[in-house]
C-alpha cells in the first residue's frame, strides 16, 4: 500500500468522522435510538468486561505480591492495583474488548446493511443513513467506553484484594488505606481522559469500516477483520501518545 492511498485512507475517515460528529446533536433528540445502542455495545458486554476485569485484577494481585514481597512492601499492593488498573491496564484491555465484541458487532452489522441494500434504501427515501444508523452507534460507543472501563477497573480492584486480602494475607486495612491515601483524581481522569479516546476511536473506525465495507459476505468479513486490527493499534497508538502528554 503506498503512502498516497495510505493519505488518502486517512482523509476520507477524516471527513467520515466530521459527518459522525455534526449528526450528534440530531442522535441526542433521539433518546430512544441512542439507549438501545447503549443496550447493544455496552450492557450486552458487561458479561466479557466484568469476567475479564476479575482474572486481571487477580494475576495483578499474585504479581504484585510477589514482586512487593521481595522489597519488603506487600502492603502497597493496594496501591500497585489502582493505579495500575485506573490509569493503564482498564482502559485499554477494555477498548481491546470492546474493539473485538461491539466493534465487529458494529462493523457487521451495517456492512450488513450495505449488502442488503437498506442503506440504498433510505437514500431512496431521502434518509441519510450515515446519521440514522452510524451516528447512534458511534454515540453509543462514545458513551459505553468510560462506564464499561470503570466497571473493569472496579471488579479489577476487588479481584487484586481477593487474591491478596484473602490468599496471601495482605492486612485489608493497609490495602485499602494505602490505595485511598496514594490515588489520587488525576489518576482517575487520566483513565477516563484515555477511555473517551478509545471509545472514539473504535466507534468510528467500526462504524467506517462497516459502512465502507464492499458489499458481499467476503467483503464484510474483511471489514470486520480490519476493525479488530485497526482498533487494537490506534488503542495502543493513542495510549501511548496520551500517557506521554499526561505525565
């Protein structure tokens, strides 16, 4: 792929996503499009984030123990735990998550759409189908990320004093003192700062490439490949570049 079609690439979702983000105020009117989004890329993940978040915060929990334990300070790993998960770990193995179930649900579903002409139907109908179906969606993803990588970091928090509360006898005063004494709010606005990025950019690229999918079965499953790979780089891209400007 050469660098002019690579330009080009990035120009066109440049102005897809100043479509997504001027249909906004009209999706907002429409309270009832966006909470059933919200239902389907956010609730219908709880299941995925809430598992994952609990076998993250306990592997968090045995490594953190056995490394503290070699410096004499296993009672910090209350500490290790939160801003670990809060600023790091949470919101990016959440937009990973999310990239690989809502993403390519997103993905696949407008693409589709595209192959069985309904989107060609609602231009038929004077219906724009880039602020009927995309936006939504897009808004929906918006708005899920944050919550689902709360959730994550929450149950994360509880599985890391599980394993070390209740395994490895860690005081659960000095967890839970030492965490609330070292945590503080712009560790926590640094997740959710991290966390409205990926839900942009997963939304976007899901909802573009779905709606830029070539119309038959292969051609949406190639989109829906190309979803999961192009999110899970642009996370690990944007979090590095946010974690510089942050620290």
């Amino acid at each position: 792929m050469s660098l002019i079609t690579v330009t080009a690439e990035f120009g066109r979702f440049a102005l897809f996503l100043g479509r997504l983000v001027t249909g906004i105020p009209s999706t907002l009117r429409r309270p009832r499009l966006l909470i059933e989004q919200i239902h389907m890329t956010g609730a219908l993940s709880l299941v995925i984030i809430m598992l994952s978040g609990l076998f993250v915060g306990m592997v968090l929990g045995l490594q953190g123990y056995d490394l503290l334990r070699r410096f004499g300070s296993t009672e910090s790993l209350g500490t290790a735990a939160a801003l670990g998960l809060l600023r790091e770990l949470g919101p990016v193995i959440t937009a990973l998550l999310f990239a690989g179930r809502a993403g390519t649900a997103m993905t696949s579903e407008i693409g589709l759409m595209l192959a069985t002409d309904q989107l060609a139907a609602m231009e038929m109908m004077a219906v724009d189908p880039v602020r009927r179906i995309c936006v939504p969606r897009f808004v929906g993803g918006l708005l899920s990320m944050p919550l689902l990588a709360a959730i994550f970091s929450a149950i994360g928090i509880y599985g890391a004093q599980l394993v070390g509360v209740k395994l490895m006898g860690v005081d659960a005063g000095q967890f839970w003192s030492q965490m609330r004494g070292a945590v503080e709010l712009r560790d926590v606005l640094e997740g959710v700062v991290k966390s409205i990025a990926f839900g942009i950019a997963c939304s976007a690229i899901a909802v573009y490439e779905g709606y830029h999918a070539v119309p038959t079965a292969e051609g949406v499953g190639r989109a829906t490949t190309r979803t999961v790979v192009t999110s899970s780089v642009a996370i690990l891209a944007i979090d590095y570049m946010l974690t510089a400007v942050l620290l």
